[in-house]
C-alpha cells in the first residue's frame, strides 16, 4: 500500500513538473513573441522616423534649392517686369563682345529711355507707371529679333543687345523702330496712356573696344538724343561726346561760387502802339562767362534747367529785376512795366505766389509794376494748380502774360481758367508773317482770339518797318524788337522811358 502511494505521488509529480515546464514554455514563448513584437513595433517606428526625416530632408533640400533659384533669378531679372536687369545684361553684352571680338564682327548697344516717365507717375500714381513699364516691357521683348536682347536697367531705362549689327545706322533703325512702337497709345484702366522715348546707339569695335566704353558712349548718344528735344535715336559719334562734355562743363560752370557776379540783366523796350510810346521793359538775362565770354539765355539756360540751377537764377533775376524797376519809380521815371520771365521748372516747383509776394516787399515794388511771363508748356504740370497759382498772382495785382503764344497747348477754355492778362505772339509768327501767308493768318487769329477774350497781344520779334506795318494792321496792342532796340543796360531804358513818342529804330 505504501509502494503504492509513493508510486503515485511520484507519477504525480512528474506529471505536475510537466504541466509547470509546459507553462513556462508557453510563457517564455509569449514573452519571446510579445518581445519580437516590441522589437517589430520599434523597428516599424524607427523606420517611420526614418522616412520622416528623409522625407523633411528632401523638402528642405528641395526649399533649398529653389530659394537659390529665386535668389539667382532676382539677380540677374528685374522683379517687376520680368526682364533680366543690368547685372544680366552687363555679362550678356561683354560675352557678345567677346564672340564678336575674336569674329570680326559688331555688336551694337542701344540705350531707350522713356519720355516724360515721371509725368505719369505725379499725375497717374506709381501704380499705372508700374503697370505702363510692365506693358512697355512686353512690347519690346514682342518686337526682339533672334539673337537680340532686352533688359530693364533703371527706373524708366532699358537697353538692346543688337549682334552682328551690320552698322550704327543700322542699329538705329531698329532702335527708333521701336521708339515709334512706343509712339502707340498703352491701355491702362480703360484709359489710352501716351508715353514717347528716346534712343542713344554705340558700336563695337567702332565706336569702343570694351564694354565700359561701350555703355557709356550709348549714355551719351541718350542724353543728347534728350537734349535735342527726345522722341528720337542719336548715334554716338565724337560730336555727341565734344557736345556732352561741353554741357557738362557749363553745368559745373553754374553752379560756380562766382556765378551771380557773371550775371547781368538788360531790359528790352516794349511800346505801346495804341499811345505811340514807350510803356515797359522785359528783363532778359545774359551771362559774361570767364572763359567764353558773352552767353545768350538760349546757350546756358538749358543747361541752368537740367542742373536745376534755374531756381535760384530765377529767383535772383525777379529780385535784381524788381529792385531796378524800383529805382526807376524812386528817380521820377514815367510808370512802366517790368515783365520777368519765369520757367518752366520753376513753375512747376511751386511757391511761385510766395517768391513774388517776398520779392515785392524786399524791393518796395507796387505790384501792378510787375508782370510775370510764363510759357504756355510752363503750365502743363505745375506742382500747384495753374488757375490757382494765376488767381493768387491776380490778387496780388500781379499782371500775367502767357510767353511764346501758339506754340503750345492752349485752349479756349484753358486761356479762361488761368486768367492771363496779355498773350505774346511767338516771334516766329511775327518774323514769317509778311512773306508767309499760313504764318499770317495764324498771327491775325492769335490776335483776334486774344481780343475776343479781353485780352491784350504782345508782338514778339519786331524787326522791320515791314513787321511793324503787319502788327499795326492786324491790332496788335504792343510790339518788342531789334525795330524799336535790343535789350540794354540801365541808363539806357532810362533815355527812352523820358521820350513821349516812339523810340527811333535801332540801326
């Protein structure tokens, strides 16, 4: 019985231990897969991660890159036209010099500057220039020939790569080819936008043997292209650069210390033809240049408006102008009027009312002594409202006179708001007029249009009996010219304002 019980218990035992390894194993099984799953999780995490970075690497890599596009795009292209720009352009035209340097061939360069840019964007807003240079930026890259270039430079300057030009006379034809493609209105917000240019060409290797030349040869040709009154193409050639260097040494000249004891005003006699007398002068500047001697407004005033040394010239000859009219008045001479120009530039810097009113009381001047001349292009685009800059001279008891009639802009309606007080016929009327029967007529028009107005007329340019026969007939109610004297100093207004009749003609 014992044996039997010891047998048993140990069969179940055996049995137990077996049960206990069967569990175990299972146990270390299920943690063997519950860790290969782990480890599997981690992996499929791990390789996640993995994907992610590469993926973000690939994408910064990628941003990378075309931050570096954009960045070498904007370098060489201009943002808002999309053409390429000056850096583009400067190693384009050098290694079209190159090519053409070891072919013996031409290349030519032209520089195109729009007219008048600046006049869209005062009185239109930025955004329409934008929108105009964006437009005229199409319509260049539209008119390129295969193998030519275009590229934007400045605000309102491109420039063209012409290769294998044949010759600078060629180069300009296609250069004022599309300045007259320029001439086309440009449709902005449902308004026709006008908008002109100007062209200066340069040839390699006529013209220079490198690009610095070449550029700046072109310059030239552009600036006197807009000198000589834009809408055109100048060729370079050693003229331009005599002229440009000239003009440029004039400029410097104004803006010399010394340049107000250069100056001097003389006074040109106006008559009154209704009276038969003497009635007024206009004050005309002249310049005894140190070097060059004598100079005529028509020789340094343009260079006196582009340097805008205008201004403070302006203002020196009303001030000159109105103290010497006082000492006219203060040594007994019979009333007269001193008319003084005023340009186009000052006018349109504004404060015109200002300057005459701080003139008027530093010289003691009545101001229905002081007759100011304005041009009729003057009153285009003024900083100031035209009719309310004439309107403040008015109240002053400023006279008004608009300068070279009829070779302007003017209107019926336009001469009624600005309220001038007498018109001056352009003396090239008056000097045509009795040979040239369209000069004529239109002469006698002025006059009459001018007198329905209540306006007075000023002949310009009496130079003969045969003038002074023609402006006597057609009304006109005074006359100036080298008829009656040239302008003169001082004293000699003096001797002439005394006489009660007509000045004698000058030899």
């Amino acid at each position: 019985m014992g044996a039997m019980k010891v047998g048993a218990l140990e069969r179940y035992s055996q049995r137990m231990g077996r049960l206990v390894e069967r569990h175990l194993a299972e146990a270390a099984l299920i943690a063997a897969r519950q860790l290969a799953e782990r480890e599997a999780a981690e992996a499929k995490a791990a390789r996640r991660e993995i994907e992610i970075t590469a993926t973000a690497l690939r994408e910064e890599v990628a941003e990378r890159e075309r931050t570096q596009a954009r960045l070498a795009y904007l370098a060489t292209h201009d943002p808002l036209t999309a053409l390429p720009n000056r850096t583009w352009f400067n190693d384009a035209l050098a290694e079209r010099v190159r090519e053409a340097g070891g072919q013996n061939r031409k290349v030519a360069l032209a520089y195109l500057d729009l007219d008048n840019f600046k006049d869209v964007n005062d009185t239109l807003g930025h955004e329409v220039g934008d929108q105009l240079l964006c437009l005229v930026a199409e319509r260049l890259m539209a008119a390129l020939k295969p193998g030519q270039s275009v590229a934007r430079i400045g605000g309102d300057e491109f420039a063209l790569i012409m290769p294998d030009a044949r010759s600078a006379h060629a180069a300009a034809g296609v250069a004022s080819a599309l300045i007259a493609l320029l001439r086309t209105p440009f449709e902005i917000a449902n308004r026709p936008i006008f908008v002109g240019a100007s062209a200066g060409v340069s040839l390699f290797p006529d013209d220079a043997g490198d690009t610095d030349l070449l550029h700046r040869h072109a310059d030239l040709a552009l600036y006197r292209a807009k000198a000589d009154g834009r809408n055109r193409c100048t060729i370079f050639d050693q003229s331009v650069h005599d002229e440009v260097e000239r003009r440029a040494l004039l400029e410097q000249a104004l803006r010399e210390p010394g340049l107000f004891d250069q100056l001097q005003v003389a006074y040109q006699p106006q008559i009154d033809l209704r009276a038969g007398r003497f009635s007024g002068v206009e004050a005309l500047l002249r310049w005894q240049h140190p070097r060059h001697g004598w100079m005529w407004p028509a020789e340094f005033i343009p260079a006196a408006e582009r340097s805008g040394q205008i201004l403070p010239i302006g203002k020196w000859v009303l001030l000159e102008s109105c103290r010497q009219a006082a000492r006219w008045l203060e040594e007994g001479l019979p009333p007269m009027t001193m008319s003084v120009n005023v340009s186009a530039l000052q006018f349109r810097a504004g404060g015109i009312p200002a300057l005459v009113a701080e003139t008027l009381r530093e010289t003691g001047l009545p101001p229905s002594a002081l007759e100011l001349e304005i041009t009729e292009t003057a009153l285009m685009n003024p900083a100031d409202d035209p009719a309310a800059v004439m309107g403040a001279l008015h109240e002053m008891g400023v006279a008004l006179a608009i300068d070279d009639f009829g070779t302007g802009y003017s209107s019926l309606s336009y001469l009624r708001q600005i309220k001038a007080d007498r018109i001056k016929i352009d003396q090239s009327f008056i000097r045509d007029a009795p040979d040239n029967e369209d000069a004529a007529v239109i002469a006698t028009a002025i006059v009459q249009l001018a007198h329905s107005l209540r306006l007075e007329v000023v002949a310009e340019g009496v130079e003969s009996a045969t003038h002074m026969d023609f402006v006597r007939r057609n009304g006109c109610d005074f006359a100036q010219g080298y008829f009656f004297s040239k302008a003169v100093a001082p004293d000699a207004i003096r001797e002439l304002a005394l006489r009660t009749t007509e000045p004698d003609p000058v030899s």
